[in-house]
C-alpha cells in the first residue's frame, strides 16, 4: 500500500497542475436536468446561490440574451447603451493589464455590486502543438447582484450574478486546423471562467452581500461561433421550440457552435455557409476547460441542460474521452482530470487509489505506512516546474582592474543583463552595503529615483557620518524609494498564491519600469526567500540597452544585523533570525531556486510580448549573482562557502533551456562552492544540509 501510495502521488507530483486539486469527476458534474427546474433544483441542494454563465464575444454585450434573473434588475442588458457592456468593457480592460490575475470594481451601476475579470496568462504556451495562432482576447467578467436581485433572495438559492466568457476573435473555421484553434480556444475560456468564479469563492465571498457559488448554470455556454466577414455577430434562427421561451439566445451569446442555423450531416454552418464546430464537439471542449480549471475546495458545481448537445458531450466526457479522440482538438491542452493511470486491481492499488483520491498531499494522509513520503514542502516544491533538461553552467565576471570584485552593471554589455541584489526586507533598492552601491550606480548612472537625498544646487548627494563605520554615508530615505512600494504589493499578492509568478504590466508607480514580476515560496508576511523582477525603462538603463533590469531578492535573516551605512536593527527584529543552520542554508537553496524558477518563467512566458506602446520585453540572457547572506546577516555557524554552494544548488535545481547564462562574482568561497558543483557533490556530503532536497538540488527531476 505505502508503495502504490507513494507512486500515485509521485505520478501527480510530474503535473504542472496536479489531478489530487480536483475532484473525482462525478464530484464536479453532480446534475444533468432540464432548464425548467433549475431555480428549484439550486435551491434545493444546499441552499446555494448560482450564476448563469453566458458565452459572449468581442462587442462584450448581452446579445439577444433573455433570462428570467435580468428581468428585475435595474441594468440595461442590450443596445448601444448595454450597461453590462460599459462593466464588462472596465473591468476586463483592467484585467488585460495585469493577466493572470483577478481585477475587481465596483461599478455602482443599477444592481450591480461587483465585477471581477480574468484574462489567461499567455495562453499559447499552454497548447499541445506549436502553432503560429494567436489566443488573445481570451476574458471572463464575473457580475454580482445585489442582495434580492436576479430573480430570488440569494441566500436562499437564487442567482446571485452573471458569468460573461468571451473566446475573443475567433478565426474562420475553414478545415481543420482552424477548427483546432477555435476547439482551443473553447477550452481555455471555458478553464478560464471556472478559475474566476473559483477565485470569486475564495478571495470575496463572505456572507449575504456577496454569496458563494454554490452552482454554475451552463445553459447558454458553448464558446465557438465565428463572427461574420463584417466583424459583428451572425444572426441566427430561434432555438428549438422545445426551449423554454425565457431562456431564448442568439449565436453570439454561445461560445463554440453554430446551432440555430443550416445544418448538414450533423455539423452545423453559419449564414455565410463556413462549417463551424458542431455544439457536441464546443461542449466537450467546454467540460474539459471547466474540468481544468476547477479546485476541490472552491469551485462551483456544473448544472447542465438535456438539450444541445450538452447530455452526448456529458455521456462522452463522463466516459473519460480525451482530446486524442480527434484531430479537431489538436491544439487542446490535455486537462489534468483527463489523465488516466491504470493499475492492477487488487485490495492494495484499490486502497492506494482511495488514499490519492481523497488527499491534496502526502501529510494530510496521518497514517504511519506513509511516513517514507517526503515532506509537504519538498513535495509541492517538485510538481510546480517541467524537467530540467540543461546542464547548469556557470563563468566568473572579470574583476575590475587592480581589483578583487567585478562591477555589478558593465559599460558595454554583449547580451541583456541582468543583477542580482541581496537586499533587505524592507524591499527598498539603495541604502548599504552592495545595495546601496548598486542603487548609486542605477541613480548616477540610470538617472533612477530611488530615494537618496541630494543638494538642491549642486546636485550633489548629501552625506551623514555613520559612527558606527566612523565615515560619512550618502543620505538615503528608504520611505521615498519607489521601488520599496512596488516590491511590497507584488509580495502581498505573491505571498497568498507561493509558488505561482505574479506580475505587473502598468501600476508602477514612480518605479522606473516597464514590467515587474515576483514569486514567493511561502506565505509569511515577511519577504525572506522571495525574488523580484524588474524591466528597467529604455532611458533609465545604466550605460548600455543592454542593462535591461534588476533580479532583487531578500536573503535569510542569519543575525540581526543591518547593512553598513544603515540604521542599525532593532531588537524586535532579532525573533526573524533563523537561529538553526540546517534551516538557515535550506533557506538559501529555497532562495535560490526563486530566483531561477521566476527568471527562467519571465524567458519563457513574457519575453518579446509587445506592450501597449509596441515595446518588446527582451530577454533575459546573463544573469550575474553574488552570494547572497553570506557577509553581514550569515548564520554564525555557517560557513560563506557553504551559503554559496546552497545557493548554487538552488540555481542548478531550476536551471532549464529558457534560462540565463550565469555569471558569478569572483570570490573566493563562490569559486570553492562552484568547484564542488563541478564535481557533483551534492546535499548528502554534509549533515548541515540535511533539510536540503538532494534530488531536488542536483536536478535529478
């Protein structure tokens, strides 16, 4: 049993989003029923309010939608003046500037109290064959009601707001490799609209003003009609007559088929005689994306009418078809639910399959036989990136002349570069130490604002005397640095998602940047282990274009100590100080791979995507690293050169094809810790690093 147990879990721990997230798939799809009963069904079941998702396009208005829930509210829901649309066209345009991450308003229109947006993360990357297609405008706007609107009190199962998923512009559907690209585009919509509602569960509802979504009502969400040659939606013929009246729609709000129109042979064709996807094949692309996108805890329950081809798709996707079935799903990425492993069946592997089933990790199973599993951190640490298929390499930066250490930015670069700084958990660039030397190089050199106060006339940098280094340092304000504030509110969002990137595409604020990205590997409130990205500006580069930006990350506290020519610490700040120096160099490998996990994301997800403005972000080619906590805040019992082979094993566990070329700085203990990379010793030579993953940190995965 611990045997089988330990392989399922191992099987999971390969998927970029683990099957053990999701339900069975009789969990997520509980209810088949006609649309006539849906109000009392909801109600019913646990007393849950609903949503009616509706599928949409480009114009982001309600077309032709009429639904009983709209009737009472005071929102206009079509025309020129479809205040739905005015939502929608807000808050998904917030969305686009920050993708992968939910944006929120609240629009005081009528009643509507909220509305949320999603836009996917670089959707391309996610498909299973490389193709020249595009899959922008991808979006889905989630409204609240509210309270007593949409048709019933939302308390006591009422729909208590409306799902707006659009697949953005659609290609036309001639052959099959088009019908792929709508099939995929079917399918990250739809993945796309449960993550925002599943968001929605975890992050905004909390009591009667804004309910949890208990079900997701499917009626009008099939995500694949193509647009006519003018750009604007086909018009179709009503819906069969076995449809209720209040639930009619037109093609435009149904992603994915071409049903009320002309059809032959079973697949059905818009006004203008193109073949699209037939409602059967969008509805099975559709489960499969809900089925991606779901979570165990969070995510709604799918109700489904017996109508359209919903109950065939069901009958199909509940009998485990796959996207393999078919050339049409081609460029469908397969969903984690999908997968399917069989085993022999007897008492052992039954019993392995129940434990996996039931469990998110190994710790949460409590059960002696399975203690030989690794612990939760290692584990989760494993699943979230693909093999290593690199080699990691490194060379030393040349010293300046007639000096031991080398510069941090180069005059004249011959590949985008990047620094690393150890900074400080303040997360300001500037002040002390290596910090503070960079942060004058970037402010002399960059013309950075970064908080050092200077003379009103000369311009020149003001200095104080530091008693303790009996010299005089330039004058820093840590508060007025912009990179602090920016640094902050990318760890507060990072913290409460570890081990996902998060980013930022335009809320900067005085920061010199054109792009900034961040990734935690735990929750704490301090950033200790966390990294930073930032794309420096075209004008505020230092001495080349080449010097595009800055890698910041806060190393483990080892002493309550402070940077040379800073304040000195307080005594409070001695309770962050990692006292035990097994956890102290498991800290820096953890850091480590931050570091190279969010450089190497940034390569292969946001290099040469083409801001608002046309610009390209380039892509991060030479990454130069220091030591880092191995000077002023080392743990007294741990060597510089053991801090440094922590960090190095930690760049090495991540180091893969999308990332940078390395270049360390000289120094003495990182030439010794380079060297017994060179020669494979990995965590098992010392006890000290006995918390340190060793297949983990020898990029055995």
């Amino acid at each position: 049993v611990a045997a089988n147990t330990a392989f399922l879990f191992g099987l999971q721990s390969g998927l970029l989003t683990p099957c053990f997230k999701l339900p069975t798939r009789q969990k997520l799809f509980t209810v088949l029923l006609n649309e006539a009963s849906r109000d009392k069904s909801s109600e019913d079941a646990t007393g849950s309010s609903y949503v009616l998702a509706v599928a949409g396009d480009g114009t982001l208005q309600l077309q032709g939608l009429e639904v009983a829930e709209l009737e009472n509210l005071k929102v206009t829901a079509g025309g020129e003046d479809c205040q739905f649309r005015q939502i929608h066209k807000q808050v998904i345009g917030k969305a686009r500037g920050n993708p992968g991450t939910q944006e929120s308003i609240a629009p005081g229109a009528g009643d509507i109290r909220l509305a949320m947006a999603l836009v996917p993360l670089e959707t391309q990357t996610k498909l299973r064959q490389t193709t020249n297609a595009t899959y922008d405008g991808i979006a889905a706007c989630l409204t609240i009601f509210v309270k007593h609107r949409g048709g019933a009190s939302q308390t006591k199962g009422g729909c208590c707001g409306l799902l707006y998923v659009t697949p953005g512009d659609l290609p036309d559907p001639v052959g099959t490799l088009n019908k792929g690209h709508i099939a995929a585009r079917t399918f990250l919509a739809a993945e796309n609209a449960m993550k925002l509602v599943s968001l929605y569960n975890k992050e905004k509802a909390y009591g009667d003003e804004s309910p949890r979504i208990g079900f997701l009502h499917a009626s009008h969400l099939i995500v694949a009609t193509p647009p006519a040659p003018s750009g604007r939606p086909v018009t179709t013929a009503p819906p069969p007559t076995e449809t209720p009246p209040a639930y009619t729609q037109s093609s435009s709000s149904r992603v994915g088929a071409g049903t009320g129109v002309s059809s032959e042979g079973g697949v059905a064709k818009t006004s203008t005689g193109r073949s699209a996807l037939r409602d059967e094949d969008a509805m099975l692309c559709t489960l499969w994306g809900l089925e991606a996108g779901a979570t165990r805890d969070e995510s709604p329950e799918i109700v489904l009418p017996q109508r359209n081809g919903f109950d065939t798709a069901y009958s199909k996707w509940k009998s485990g078809l796959t996207p393999s079935c078919s050339p049409i799903f081609a460029f469908v990425p397969l969903a984690p639910g999908v997968v399917h492993v069989e085993m022999p069946r007897d008492e052992s592997t039954e019993f392995a399959v129940q434990i996996e089933q039931n469990f998110h990790n190994p710790r949460e199973v409590g059960d002696d036989v399975l203690d030989i599993l690794v612990e939760e951190d290692k584990f989760l640490a494993r699943r979230d990136q693909n093999c290593v298929s690199r080699a990691f390499q490194a060379t030393f930066a040349k010293c300046i002349p007639d000096k031991p250490f080398a510069d941090s930015y180069e005059e004249e670069p011959e590949k985008n570069f990047v620094f690393l700084i150890p900074g400080d958990e303040q997360l300001f660039v500037g002040g002390g130490a290596l910090n503070g030397a960079v942060g004058l190089k970037l402010f002399k050199d960059g013309g950075q604002p970064l908080g050092f106060e200077v003379d009103a006339q000369s311009k020149k940098i003001l200095e104080r005397l530091d008693k303790n280094l009996g010299k005089n340092v330039p004058r820093f304000d840590e508060k007025k640095c912009p990179y602090a504030k920016l640094h902050r509110a990318l760890y507060d969002r990072a913290r409460l998602q570890p081990g996902d990137v998060v980013t930022e595409f335009a809320q900067f604020g005085e920061a010199p940047v054109i792009f900034a990205a961040c990734r935690s590997y735990k929750t704490d409130v301090h950033p200790f282990g966390a990294a930073f990205l930032t794309i420096f500006k075209g004008e505020n580069r230092p001495y080349s274009q080449k010097n595009i930006g800055l890698l910041y990350t806060v190393g483990a506290l080892g002493r309550n100590r402070r940077a040379a020519g800073e304040e000195l610490a307080s005594a409070a700040r001695a309770a962050l100080v990692v006292q035990d120096p097994r956890q102290f160099v498991k800290e820096i490998f953890l850091t480590g791979v931050n570091c190279m996990t969010l450089v190497t994301e940034y390569n292969k997800n946001y290099a040469h995507r083409r801001l608002e403005d046309g610009t390209a972000l380039p892509t991060v080619e030479v990454l130069r690293s220091p030591i880092v906590a191995g000077g002023t805040f080392m743990n007294p019992h741990v060597t510089a050169q053991q801090t440094a082979l922590s960090l190095l094993w930690g760049y090495q566990a991540r180091f893969a094809d999308d990332s940078p070329e390395m270049e360390l700085m000289p120094d003495p203990a990182m030439d010794a810790a380079y060297k017994e990379i060179q020669d494979n010793v990995g965590p098992e030579s010392d006890m000290l690093y006995q918390e340190i993953d060793q297949n983990l940190a020898v990029g055995a995965s």
